[in-house]
C-alpha cells in the first residue's frame, strides 16, 4: 500500500511540473515591439499588414504622444503569420505616414516614427 501512495505522490509531481512547463513556455511567444514617435503630432492609429493591402488595428489606447515611447504585445490570433509585416500611422492631423515593412520578431525592435 505504501508503493502505491509513493507512486501516487510521484505522478502529481510529475503533472505539476508538466503544467508549469507548459505555462513557462506559452510566456516565451509573446512577440512584442516599442514605438518611438520622434514628431511633434500625437499618433491616434497604428495599423499592420501582411501584403500591403488589407490593414489591421493595433490597439493603442488613446494613441501615442509626440516623443513617447510606448511597447506594444502582438494578439495571440497573429502568431501564425509572417515575421515581415508593412507599418503605418495615423497622426492627430488625420495625415497618414507611409508604409515601411519590418520584421517584427526581432528582438528589441524599436520603430522610430519621424
């Protein structure tokens, strides 16, 4: 009987660190990026693209302050799309920046709107 409380005992173990490895590793796929806006005008949209074409929203809040920095997380829904992916800004002035591709899985990533 002994045996088998051991055994017992050895299998919730060997769960718990199953689960909390699991865990520790769904921490590490969070792809993250900071945006510098290096302009005098606040930035009240951020949008992104795989092919140039078809934008999404970043959620930014109530937007980006000029000289601000701000990191943003990628939504869990992105992680099966391209690294490469087109960026542009809408300022206070409704103006749009040009697109500019970047990689965004690069580490330490920070893109300078001028």
């Amino acid at each position: 009987m002994r045996t088998y409380r051991n055994i017992a005992k050895l299998s919730v173990l060997v769960l718990a660190f199953a689960v909390m490895n699991t865990l520790s590793l769904a921490k590490t796929n969070e792809y993250k990026f900071k945006v510098h806006n290096n302009t005098r005008q606040a930035i009240k949209k951020l949008q992104v693209s795989e092919d140039g074409k078809n934008w999404g929203y970043f959620d930014i809040g109530d937007g980006i302050a000029a000289g601000a920095t701000e990191e943003l997380i990628w939504d869990k829904s992105t992680d099966n799309e391209k690294c490469e992916q087109y960026f542009r800004v809408q300022f206070a002035n409704n103006e749009w920046s040009d697109a500019v591709k970047f990689d965004f899985c690069e580490k330490g990533l920070v893109l300078e709107v001028n």
